[in-house]
C-alpha cells in the first residue's frame, strides 16, 4: 500500500470517528435551559421587542434594489481586469468596454425612466 493512500484512509478514519464523537460529547456535556431563552427571542438592531410578525412580507423595492445593486457591482468585475491589460487589449478593447459601459448606462436610464428606485 502506497504512503498516501495509507495516510488519506487514516485521515478519514480519524475523521469518521472524532466528528460524531465531538457531536456526542457536546451534546452530553452541554448546559440544557428550560423554558424561554433569550436565543429564542427576535432580535432586531437592539429593539426587545420587535414591531410585527416575521411572517410580514417585505416590499418589493428591497429586493430590486438589492438586484440592481449585484448587477451593478458586477460590472466592476468585468472592468478591473480589463483596466489592468487595457494598454494590450488596444483598440479593439477599447471599444468593447465603451459598447460594454453603453448598455450598462441604458439600463440605468431605463431603470430610472420606469421609476424603479423611486419610494412612495
């Protein structure tokens, strides 16, 4: 038997017995609490007790400010790379990215057309 296989399949044997014994031992030795505890509790930003259920919905402008945001802040990502070999990529870069940063700038002049970000 090979070196590695036999310290992978001990590795996993060390493993397969130490991890439900961790969960054993917690468990067995672990403070048990009774009755309302304070992990049980809505907590939201230091207000004990909390307006309202958890089951109300959200608006939807959260969510779509939240997407517009990770759309947004994609396009950083496509950028960085492209400003760090924009001296190699010449022309042709050059122009991808102006094309690229056109269609970005439509979407926020349409999102902003549609009063998309607007909160009444």
């Amino acid at each position: 038997m090979s070196e590695q296989l036999l310290l992978s399949s001990s590795i996993i044997a060390v493993l397969a017995i130490s991890i439900p014994f961790l969960f054993l031992a917690t468990s067995k030795l672990g403070t048990r609490n009774k009755g309302p505890h304070a992990k049980n509790m809505a907590y939201e930003s230091g207000v004990t007790k909390p307006i309202g259920g958890s089951d109300n919905p959200f608006s939807v402008k959260f969510y779509l400010v939240a997407l517009l945001f990770v759309l947004f802040d994609v396009e950083i990502i496509f950028m960085l790379p492209w400003a760090v070999n924009v001296r190699s990529l010449g022309l042709f870069g050059l122009v991808e990215m102006f094309i690229f940063m056109i269609l970005l700038l439509a979407g926020l002049f349409y999102i902003y057309k549609a009063k998309a970000l607007t909160w009444q």
